[in-house]
C-alpha cells in the first residue's frame, strides 16, 4: 500500500468536499455580496503561477486537487464579476422632493 498517494488521494477529496457547499450556494443563490473580489481574483492569479509548479510535478492526486481549484476559483470570480450588485446609494442620499419642495409652475392665462 502506497500511504503518501493514498493520503494525496484521501485529502484531494476532502478539500474538494469542503469547497462544494460554498459553490452550490453562489450558484444556486446568485448571493456573492459577502466573498470578496481581491481575494479571489489574487486566487486565480496564484493558481495560475502555481500551475507551472504543479504540471511540472509527476502526475497524481495533486493534479487533480490543483485542477480542481483552478476550476472552482474562476467559476467563483466569473460569478462575482457577473452577479454582483452594484453599490446602491444610502437613504442619506436619496433625494426625494417633500411636497412643500415640488415647484409647481402657475398657468399662464
């Protein structure tokens, strides 16, 4: 029994698990408001740099564990960038007119 691939294999799966809840939900609800767009933007370029580190390695479980992640942060930034909303403005600066503000022009006869 090769414990080091089994242990690559065992903890590929788990980290993958861990991930599934946070992608289900962003897909499922659209709700992105509370991951933050540096982070992961900085986790997509780090994966792309790591991917010369890691494709350069033998073959195995790491692959898919790094496959996985490259896949799982883009989808979470291409989500970001297209459900985002926009920032809405404070009631503070709403201005709505009172009804003693609204100017209403006198007819001329």
């Amino acid at each position: 029994m090769n414990i080091p691939l089994l242990a690559g294999t065992v903890s590929t799966v788990l980290f993958a698990a861990s991930m599934l809840p946070m992608l289900l939900k962003a897909v499922r609800t659209k709700d992105v408001a509370s991951y933050s767009l540096g982070n992961i933007a900085l986790t997509n370029i780090a994966n792309a740099v790591h991917s010369f580190y890691v494709f350069d390695l033998p073959a195995g479980p790491v692959w898919l564990l790094h496959a996985f992640y490259v896949v799982a942060s883009a989808l979470m930034l291409a989500w970001c960038l297209r459900y985002r909303k926009t920032p809405e403005a404070r009631p503070s600066e709403v201005h709505e007119a009172s009804p003693r503000e609204v100017h209403i022009p006198h007819e001329v006869h």
